[in-house]
C-alpha cells in the first residue's frame, strides 16, 4: 500500500510513524507547504528522517492507494483543489482536518470530479503517542476504506453514512476543549495580571478538584502555547458549524481569538515546568 501525505506537520508524522511501524508498513510520500518557502530544508530532512518521499508538488502525491490531507484548518480546502490532479478513480482521499461540515462538503465535491472517493475522518484524541492509532471517527467512503483501516489497525468507529457526519461531533466537542482551554489561560493570566494568581489556584482547585489542579492548568498553557495558531483555524470551523446548525459561533470565535493571541505568544515564551512561571511569561508575552 502507498500512502501520500498532504501536509507534513505533527498528526502525518505521528501517524507516518505508527503506520511505519506495523509489519505490513506502506510506502509514504508527502508534500507539505513549506517545501516551498524559507523552511523547506528542515521540512526535507524531516521527511528523510521518517523515510517518507519528497514529492516537490501536490501533483506529484499521484500513485497512491490512499492521500491523507493533514494541513491547517484554514487550508483544508486550498490544499484539496491544488493536488486535485493526483487524484484518479480508486483512489481513498482521507479528510483528517479538523473543519465544519460544510467545509468538508464542500472539499468531497471537488474530489468527487476526479473519480476518487472521499472519507470524512474525525481525530477525537491528540495523536501522540498512539498515533493512526488514536480513536477516529469515519464517515462518508468507508466501504471503500474498511479493509485498509482495518488492515492497518486503526481504531474506528463508525459516524454516519454522510460526508460531515464525524467532523460534526469533532467541531461540537472542540466549541467545549477548546473553549476551556481559553477559559483557563486568560483566566490565570488576568489572575496575574491582578496579583492573585495563589488564590484564584486555590478556589479553581477547591470548587472543581477533578480537574487536576496545577496539572490540568499547566497542560492547557502547553497546548495553546505551542498549537494556539492551529487551534484558532479549528474554533473558526466550530463557531461556522454552530452557526449553520442555527445557534451562534460567537463563543467558538472569542476562543479563536484568545488562542491565537496564544499561539503567538507562544512564539516568545515557550511553556516551562513551572506553572506559575509559564503564566509570568505568558503574560510578558501577550502584553507586548
């Protein structure tokens, strides 16, 4: 089996390695954006050291059983219609991005003109250290996928038969872990901000125990500080499907704000073991 990878960034290289791992491993390709800008040595020499080949266009991802595209949200679509000309009949398009339905309607109709098939696959965990083994949703070809998810040993489950069916309850449950994400950075951040970091810890701790104070804190600085930018793609897409289904994206959008703010300040405070210490630059960091 040959797998192409469109878009190499953390979900593809943690599913390449995985994938890479079992005793029927399929051959990779990849293409990522970054081949063609500043960054592109590094991002060949990632993919060397994960023995996955460099196709230097999308086009070039051509021959493959299966194209798993793995970019930002906000590229989802864009990177679908440039590597259109890979395409051809049999082939399984594989839609891991975390996007509104909508979106993912509209990708499956472009690769439906090429003659491949669609799968609407919805990662419901973060990818490491389990990799293509992290629990997935599918929907829209699975007939066409099911031997291969299988074979390769995913852990799928079954949404619905519609493309969107799975990316719907990933955009759903994101509006939730995502906007607590939100939630408890600018909340410890104003904490700082006001000089009562220690007792707003202590009431959060007191009132809600089973989250796991600091860690559970701590964790969510890690996560918006290094996936913010990424992460407010993904609340774009969750405030538009809550707004299609009739109800209103604004909380999705007021949690892509603060988690871009984040991923820019991530940009000049990397998270330390120190919570306190992680939100004193933090803080630095927004306020610049």
């Amino acid at each position: 089996m040959k797998i192409a990878f469109l878009g190499y960034g953390e979900a593809a290289r943690a599913f390449a390695a995985t994938l890479g791992a079992e005793a029927n491993a399929p051959a990779f390709t990849a293409y990522d954006i970054k081949l063609d800008g500043p960054l592109a040595q590094d991002m060949r020499a990632a993919m060397a050291a994960d023995g996955v080949a460099v196709a230097d266009t999308p086009a070039a991802l051509a021959g493959a059983n299966w194209l798993i595209s793995a970019v930002t949200a906000d590229q989802s679509l864009k990177a679908a219609t440039a590597a259109l000309g890979a395409l051809r009949e049999g082939m399984v398009f594989v839609d891991i991005n975390s996007v509104s339905p909508g979106r993912k309607q509209e990708t499956a109709a472009a690769v439906a003109d090429t003659g491949a098939t669609y799968l609407d696959m919805a990662v419901m965990a973060p990818v490491h250290p389990r990799g293509h083994r992290t629990p997935v949703l599918v929907a829209g070809a699975v007939a066409q996928a099911e031997p291969a998810l299988t074979a390769l040993g995913f852990d799928w489950s079954m949404a619905g038969d519609g493309v969107g069916d799975a990316t719907a309850i990933k955009m759903i449950r994101s509006n939730f872990v995502k906007g607590l994400e939100a939630i408890t950075v600018e909340t410890l951040l104003a904490a700082e901000a006001a000089g009562v970091l220690d007792t707003i810890l202590a009431s959060l701790s007191k009132s809600y125990p089973g989250l796991g104070w600091p860690d559970h804190a701590a964790y969510q600085f890690e996560r918006t500080l290094v996936h913010g930018a990424r992460r407010a793609a993904e609340m774009e897409e969750s405030a538009a499907t809550l707004d299609a289904l009739g109800l209103t994206g604004a909380l999705g959008r007021a949690t892509a704000e603060v988690q871009r703010a984040m991923g820019r300040a991530g940009e000049i405070a990397a998270p330390s073991g120190d919570l306190a210490d992680t939100v004193r630059r933090t803080l630095a960091a927004r306020r610049r």
